[in-house]
C-alpha cells in the first residue's frame, strides 16, 4: 500500500490515541523516529508540509507510529482500517473524538463555545447535531438557497473570464459591512489557525499582549471577531422575523428551548464555518480549476456530459451531479489525488494495482460507466476526504455541490487552456501549496469562449 496521509492528532487527544492504540497491542508504543530530548522532532518537522514527511517515515515505520514534540507524543495513522478502527469503531470511537486544548478555542470561540474546537462531550455532540439539522432545514426551506449559490458562481465565473455558505438567507452586496466581517475574518482567523502561527500562541499566550507580529495578529482577530459580533449576529438578531429562513435564524428560534445556546454559541458558529468552508472551499475549486487545465481531454469528457444533461437553456442544479457520473467522478478523484486536508484524511488505499500518482477520474466509473456505488470498496474502504466518525466534516454536501456547480457552470461555456507563454506547473499533489489546507500552486491559464 502506497500511503499518502493519514490522520494527526493534536496534543492531549494524541497522548490518549498513544496509550489506547499501544494498550491494544499489548501496551508496546509504536515505532518512530527518535528526536532530542525534550523537544524530540520540533526543530527537523515543517510544521506545514508535515504530510510529506510523515509519508517517509510510514515507508520506514509502517501503519502506525509515534514521534514527539517538546514532550507531547503525537500518534500517526496511516491506514484506513487503523483510522476508521479508531475513529468510527465501537471501542474507541468515543475515547477518540475530542480535540485538543487550543488558544483559539480558549481565547477567540469564548472559552470553547463553539463545534471545532470544543472536546466531543454531551453539549459538543447536541451543538453539531442542531446545527447540521439547522443547515439542512435552510437548504430545504429557503427557495431562495440555489439560486442565491448560483449567482454567487456564475460571478466567480464572470470574473474568472472577464480576467480580461450562506449565513443570512440572502445575497450579501459587496459593500455589506457583514460581508466585509466575514472576509476580514476569514483573513485572519486562517493566519491564527496555521499551525506554525498557532504552536506560538499556544506555547506562549502571554505573547498576545505584546507588541509585533502576534500582538498584532491578535488583536486583528480579535477585532474582525467583535465586528462579526455587531455586524453579522446583532444585526440580524434585530431584524429577526417568523418567516426568516436562515442558519442563524434557526438557531436564534432554537434559543427559547436551548437555553445553553447563547448569543456567542451562535457567533462559534460563524467563527467555525467561516474556518472550515472558505479554505477548503478555495483549495478544492482552485486545485480543480487547475487540473483541469492541466488534462484537456477531461474537460472535453465533462463538456459532452454538460451538453447532454444539462444543455445551453437552463442552469445546473446540484441534482444533476447525480445524472452525471464523469463529472462526479472526476470531483472524487480530485479530493483523491490533491488530498486537501491531508492531516485529518487519507485518499489512499491498500491496493498495490490501484496507483496513488496520476489524475484518473475513471478509477470512480463502473465498466458501463456509471459511478461505483458508495459500498464499492475504494469508496467505501480508502475514500475518506472529509474524515470519519463523530468528528466528521458538517459541510459535505455543500462541498460536492459547490464544486459540482463551479466547474459545469464555468465548461459549459468556457475552455481552459494552458498560458500561451510560460509552463502550468507540474501537478504532482506533493508540490501543491503547503498550509492547513493545500492550496493549487499559483498559475495562468486562458479561459476562451465556446
Ligand atoms: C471540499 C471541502 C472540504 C473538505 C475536504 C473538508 C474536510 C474536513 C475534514 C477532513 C474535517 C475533519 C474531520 C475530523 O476531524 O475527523 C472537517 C471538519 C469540519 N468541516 Fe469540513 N471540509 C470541507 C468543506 C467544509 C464546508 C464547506 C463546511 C461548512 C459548511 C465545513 C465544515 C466543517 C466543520 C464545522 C468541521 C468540524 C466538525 C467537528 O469538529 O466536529 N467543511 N472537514
């Protein structure tokens, strides 16, 4: 088995996998590479692009291994039986799901209250349960929600061929000072959340206080999040109606019988998605932009299925995804091979006749070219881009229509052709853009009328 990633934990969750996984074979630790003393491999591990140093040392020390930093011991896994063993198994799902102890948890979600950062007790698990059924009551209710999505996309087009999430329930104008909250946010909150950034803070939080670059990140966070506060949650607060339809909305209604869920439970919310959806949403639309552009035949493939399905009258709606398989498959096969999130998930598999490099959308078709069903054993064993268990990601859904109606509403009209000067560069998902969330490098490319 080739092994791409694999599953980190942070600190203290990390300590409990070492001595649940090292109790259960035989109360041995696994292996792993040795560091200094103390500070064990703080000084020789890049903290961003940790995935391709952990895929070595998987060569070396296999499945499962151990090394530490400034005396905290970090457990890798690296094989989708060992990760869905531990995270969506019986015996150790639950002992597995918190999260570590974290600054923004602590200093910015108000003392955790929020999803993705608390620890997965009983008001963790209630929270995310609400909240996801929040989310589906605004995609079924709001008439509004596709159309609203949908021109969002077809600006981004727009921009993207004249280059010469939905809080609100509505369209936010560009010069909302809500919209200009969430971008600030989002600015600086992905700064906070780098790991680099983030081991500083957590290791030092008095650091907060001084002057230079994280006093200043700091307070940047700090104050993008008080106007999240007026002028996202406040203000809609105010102008709350019966009939409003919106995420917020239901969890204001919920208030009057969640009494736990208070004004900054709601503004976690905010905070969490707005961490969670704008990065990986940037990472899988732009690493799709760009493999398109790097294999023109597999955009000829899609422009067939668009032309077929969908046709030149109406608009894509994210249902269509489910009468195109190609187009489908090659959004599979993107998370497979570009790994975005490639800390918390693993696209690989155990099979040595099943190649990790090579963009090949067809490896989701069945022979007659429908999708492999969801119980095929790549989908079902190896596939796992928004993670397993408790802890899983609460934004599929949006991802696979966002991505599905990104990339037929820009080839339906459009070709994406390599620079006319210059080279693409290369596509190997190990030279992506390293961070949090990996990131398609920077590139050009020529988007020509049909
Ligand atoms: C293609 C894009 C996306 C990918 C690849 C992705 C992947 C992931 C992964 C791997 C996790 C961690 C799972 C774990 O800890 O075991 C996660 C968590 C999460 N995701 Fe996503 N995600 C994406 C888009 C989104 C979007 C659009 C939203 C919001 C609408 C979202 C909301 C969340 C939340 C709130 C969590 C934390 C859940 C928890 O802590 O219990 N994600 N995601």
């Amino acid at each position: 088995m080739e092994i791409i990633l694999l599953c980190v934990f942070g600190v203290l969750f990390v300590t409990l996998a070492a001595m649940v996984l090292g109790k259960s074979r035989g109360g041995t630790c696994p292996p792993g590479p040795s560091g200094i003393p103390f500070f064990g491999q703080a000084f020789s591990l890049s903290v961003n692009s940790a995935h391709l140093q952990f895929s070595e040392w998987a060569r070396q020390f296999g499945d499962i291994f151990m090394f530490s930093m400034f005396g905290t011991k970090v457990v890798v896994l690296n094989s989708p039986d060992l990760i869905k063993k531990a995270f969506a198994g019986k015996e150790l799902a639950l002992k597995l799901s918190d999260r570590p102890p974290s600054f923004i948890g602590h200093y910015v979600a108000n003392g955790y209250k929020d999803i993705l950062f608390r620890r997965y007790d009983e008001l963790c698990s209630k929270f995310k349960a609400l909240t996801l059924k929040a989310m589906y009551t605004v995609r079924d209710e709001n008439q509004d929600f596709e159309s609203i999505q949908m021109a969002e996309i077809n600006d981004y087009v727009r921009n993207i061929a004249d280059n010469d999430g939905d809080f609100t329930g509505k369209r936010l104008e560009d010069d909302d000072p809500a919209l200009q909250a969430i971008a600030s946010f989002d600015e600086v909150g992905n700064e906070l959340i780098n790991p680099a950034v983030h081991l500083v803070f957590k290791v030092a939080p008095w650091i907060r206080y001084l002057p230079g670059y994280y006093g200043n990140l700091y307070r940047k966070v700090m104050t993008s999040k008080e106007s999240l506060r007026n002028d996202l949650v406040n203000t809609l607060k105010s102008q709350l109606q019966d009939d409003s339809v919106s995420l917020l909305a239901e969890l204001f209604k919920l208030q009057t019988t969640e009494t736990w869920l208070t004004d900054d439970h709601v503004l976690g919310v905010v905070m969490d998605l707005i961490n969670t959806s704008t990065l990986t949403s940037r990472g899988v639309l732009s690493g799709i932009l760009f493999l398109l552009v790097h294999h023109q035949q597999v955009q000829t493939r899609i422009r067939q299925e668009i032309d077929d399905v969908i046709g030149q009258e109406k608009q894509p709606t994210a249902d269509d995804m489910y009468r195109m398989p190609f187009t489908y498959a090659c959004i599979l096969e993107t998370l497979r091979y570009q790994s975005h999130l490639a800390l918390t998930a693993t696209h690989t598999n155990a099979e040595e006749n099943i190649e990790i490099e090579g963009f090949r959308p067809t490896r989701f078709l069945q022979e007659d070219g429908s999708l492999l069903t969801e119980t095929s054993e790549l989908r079902h064993s190896y596939f796992m881009p928004f993670g397993v268990g408790f802890r899983s990601c609460m934004g599929v859904k949006t991802a696979y229509s966002r991505m599905f109606l990104f990339v037929t509403a820009l080839l339906r009209n459009h070709e994406l052709l390599p620079p006319s000067s210059g080279s693409l560069p290369s596509s190997d998902p190990r030279e992506l853009a390293p961070g949090t969330v990996l990131q398609a490098p920077d590139f050009t490319c020529r988007v020509v009328s049909r």
